[in-house]
C-alpha cells in the first residue's frame, strides 16, 4: 500500500511540480498556475469509463471504485501538497458546493422515480416506444431530466424486455428525455438552474422551444424509422404478444407529492435570499443548504411511505445510484484543474480554447463539445462569463446578462442549447445518462461501450441534427 501511495504522490507531481509558483498567501489565481497537462488525470478517469468495460469488464464492475479513487488521488496528493490552502479550498468547494448537493438532487429523484410503478398492459412496439419518449421529453423540463428519466426507463425497459433489439430504444430514451426535453425550463438541467441563480430570468429558457422543437422533431423521428424498421426483424411471436389485459394504472403514485416538494424546494432556493454560512472556508448560500434538508426529507419519505412490493416490481436497486456516485466523485475530483484553467481564459494554459470562441456558433459547438465531457453545469458558467467578458466588460453580471439577452440574445441562446443538447453525446455527458444506462444493464439490455455509443449513434444521429441546428439558428 506504501508503494502505491508513492507511486500515485510520485505520478501526481510530475504534473504539477513543473509550473509550481505558488509560494503561500497571496498566490496567483491557480487557473493561471496550472501547468495543461494537470488535466491529464481527467483525461485518465474518462478514458477508464470509456475503455475498461469494453476491454475488461468483469475486472471494470468488480474495482471500479478503486479505480476511480487511483485518479482522484493521483490529481488530489500532489496538488493540495504542491498549491496549498487555495488548492484546498478548490477541492471543498467542489464537493460542498457541486458535488453533495448533486448527488443529494439525483439520489432524491432517483429514490422518489422508483417508488413509482407503471403497471398495465404495455407492448414495445413503435408507437408504444415513441409516445413514452415523447411524454418524457414534455416531462423532462418541470421534473428534471433525472427526475423523467427515472420515472420512465423501467416500463420503457419492461415494455421491451421481450423485444430482441431493445438497446436503441435506450439510447434514443437517453437523447430525448434525459437531455433535450430538459431545456424550457431552469428547473430541467443543472445549467440552466445554474443560469437562474445567476440572473437569467426564469422564463427566458422558454424562447428555446423552437431549437428543442427542432432537435426532439428530427430525433424522435429518427427512432420512429429505425424502430419500426427493427420491429419488422422480431418474431411474429413478438409482435403479436400482449401483457395481458390488465388497465393501465399507477402504484406508488403519492410519490407525485414528493416529486411535487423536490421542485418547490428547487425554485425555493433559487427566489429566497436568507443569507449566506461559512463551511470550512467555503460560502454557501442558507436557502441551498435548507434546500438540500428538505430533498433528504423528501429522499425518506419515499423511502418510507413506498411499499417494498412496489421497488420489488420496479427492480430497484441502490448499485445504479452507487455507481454514478462514485464515478462522479472521481470526476468532480480530477475536473478541478480543467476548469480552474477555463475561468482563468485567456491568461490560463487552456488560453486556446477560449480564444478560439467568437461567434454565436462557435459558442454552441465549444460550449457543447466541453459538455460532453466535462460537467455541463460549470462548462455553461465558464462560457456565460466568457461571453460576458468579452461583450460587456466591467458590468456587474446581472446587469450584463440583461443586456445580453436583449442585444445579443443568440450568444445565450446558443451556450444554453449547447450545455443541454450535447449532454447527449457520451454517456458521462450528463448525470441521467449514465443513471440510464447502469439500470438497463441490470435488467439485462446490451448497451453499447462508451465509444459504441459514440460512433453508433453520436456521431451518424446527433452531430448531424446539431449541424442543422447550427444554420437554421446560429449562421
């Protein structure tokens, strides 16, 4: 064990050790300090998530946590030895202020979404698939896309399970209602809410009902024709079958009020102002913290007031939830230096990133591609202040971003689109997806890998749907 923490303290200080200026109090900004290649423990953990279950994967789901952690600490050693009490305080508040509160809102939802049962007679066929999907999407911008995808997936999931070719239907689920339906409203995805608190009024977001209307038209189109062109390959023998006649109906359905208590408690935090509480040196605002209070009495409730028969029915388990928290904690981790480095702009070593970003288009693909990779909530933050720095220098930010909004409209317009809708390019793009795909997989559906998924169906679906997007709202 000594000789691995060596190794990793070792490994850790050949990234940072080299640009080390950091010297006590009064330390410059560690955006500008940071060597690039500290990002590459990043670089690390997703190559990991991408490469390990495809080319190990009974080595992958037995150690995952320890690989996680092997980043983690690979990044976190040597760069709270090297940089001190500022590096310190970046990884505190990292976890008080992004990390716990994330899991806290998607454990919530999760917990909540399988208490509720959908029972009745559902068939997997195209129009069946598609009128999930499509009520999902609609769902997805007033409960959040966690709070969609989890509601849904699992009759989606048993309305197919005897279909042979069921692991587009998922994927396509993943596009739709776990990202594209969640951008009419701040309470749909992270980003947005992030936007909110910061001065985007509330219903700005719902100007994007073209651009979603747009994106979920071609995509849920998509799947329409390629769904019923895999229907035709099924047996007759599935096609034909019925569940039975057994009424659609709802069990667990008083876990709407729970539901109902996540968002008030949401949009609470976001309108009341009550001040703000020091945690070990890191601001937090009261109303978040009684927010975050009020989500683990919401978590209870359910857990408590939902019959064990219901859950048992849903096939819930706790090792979906499990796995998202401790690869997201390994993210949350290693994605310090990469974003410390993009607020930092153009005084920072991803300097060529932010210059490179000019126009609304630009904007939309670089906000997008960064999404897909790293957190979509802090990516939208850094290229909101980009942006802002860039047209509005000195205003105070919520003055800026009126102005914004009402002299160059399409610059918001295209960070926010793009947070959203490129959530949808990798599995770890954003938080349901992954959720999605670890409950499909335990009921036994045979998703593609991290890059299958990619070549599959990012990159022949979605990246040309975002090029048409492109023209029609960005040229």
């Amino acid at each position: 064990m000594g000789r691995v923490a060596t190794f990793v303290v070792g490994v850790g200080l050949f990234f940072l050790l080299p640009d080390v200026t950091w010297a006590g109090e009064g330390a410059a900004d560690l955006g500008t300090a940071l060597p690039a290649w500290s990002g590459l423990p990043f670089a690390g953990i997703l190559l990991s998530i991408a490469l390990f279950p495809l080319l190990a994967p009974h080595f992958w789901h037995r150690h995952y946590p320890k690989v996680a952690a092997f980043w983690a600490l690979i990044l976190l050693v040597p760069f709270v030895s090297t940089y001190g009490s500022p590096a310190v305080h970046e990884v505190l508040h990292m976890a008080i202020v992004d990390y716990i509160p994330f899991i806290i809102l998607i454990g919530t939802l999760f917990t909540i979404g399988g208490g509720i049962y959908v029972r009745g007679s559902l068939r997997g066929s195209p129009a069946v698939n598609a009128a999930i999907m499509l009520v999902g999407t609609v769902l997805a911008s007033w409960i959040g896309t966690t709070g969609a995808a989890m509601l849904l997936i699992r009759p989606l999931l048993r309305a197919n399970k005897h279909r042979r070719y069921r692991a587009h239907t998922v994927v396509f689920f993943i596009f739709l209602v776990a990202n594209i339906g969640g951008c009419l409203t701040p309470l749909g995805d992270p980003p947005l809410f992030l936007g909110f608190l910061h001065g985007v009024p509330f219903f700005w977001t719902l100007t994007l009902w073209k651009e979603m209307l747009l994106m979920a038209a071609i995509v849920l189109g998509t799947y329409i024709a390629l769904d019923r062109f895999l229907w035709s390959r099924e047996t007759p023998q599935v096609r034909e079958k019925h569940m039975g006649e057994e009424k659609l109906r709802i069990e667990g359905w008083h876990n709407f009020f729970f539901l109902a208590g996540v968002l008030a408690a949401v949009i609470a935090s976001g309108v009341l102002h009550l001040g703000e509480v020091n945690i070990l040196g890191v601001h937090q605002h009261l109303q978040n913290l009684l927010r975050d209070a009020f989500l683990l009495v919401m978590f209870a409730g359910s857990w408590l007031t939902t019959p064990q028969r219901v859950r048992q029915e849903n096939e819930f388990s706790w090792e979906p939830i499990r796995e998202v928290a401790i690869l997201f904690a390994g993210i949350f981790a290693t994605i310090i230096p990469p974003l410390a480095m993009l607020r930092a702009g153009e005084q920072g070593a991803l300097a060529f990133i932010i210059k490179a970003v000019q126009t609304p288009a630009h904007f939309f693909w670089a906000t997008g591609l960064l999404s897909s990779f790293l957190d979509n909530a802090p990516t939208y933050l850094t290229f909101l202040s980009t942006a802002l720095g860039r047209l509005y220098p000195g205003v105070p930010e919520r003055q800026a971003i009126l102005q914004l909004i009402s002299e160059n409209h399409a610059y918001l317009q295209a960070i926010a689109t793009g947070a959203v809708f490129m959530g949808a390019n990798t599995y770890i793009g954003n938080a349901p997806n992954f959720m999605v795909k670890s409950i499909a997989e335990e009921q036994g559906v045979p998703m593609p890998s991290f890059f299958g998924y990619i070549f599959k169906y990012t990159l022949p679906i979605l990246i040309p749907t975002f090029v048409v997007a492109t023209f029609v709202f960005f040229a």
